[in-house]
C-alpha cells in the first residue's frame, strides 16, 4: 500500500524483535504520516455515511408500533 524505505534500529540483543523500532527519513516520516491522516479520514468519511444513511432510513420509516 505504501511505498516507503524503512530501516530498523539496531536493538540491544535482551530485546525481543517485536520491541524494535523503525527509523524513517524525514521525508518518508512525513509521507507515511500523510498517509496514515489520509487513510482516518476516509473512516471517518465512511462512518458518516453510514449514520447519515441510518438516519435517514429511520425518520423516513416513521414511529415504530
């Protein structure tokens, strides 16, 4: 999905390879970020969707009985 170079820290030998950290250039920081903020917005773009059309469906349908 992303195309991004990352490189591993070097990690002390006690730890394990799940506690490892990535380090990013500045620039691949910025675009990974970028693409993390793109990706939240379109949840969230989704998810109101969603509500909208669930609204919309129940007050079109009228009071239950």
């Amino acid at each position: 999905m992303l195309d991004r170079v990352v490189s591993r820290a070097p990690s002390p030998s006690t730890s394990s390879p799940d506690d490892e950290e990535y380090s990013f250039s500045p620039f691949s920081k910025r675009e990974y970020l970028l693409a993390q903020m793109r990706q939240k917005d379109e949840l969230i773009d989704s998810l109101l969707k969603q509500v909208r059309l669930s609204y919309t469906l129940l007050t079109n349908i009228g009071p239950l009985r």
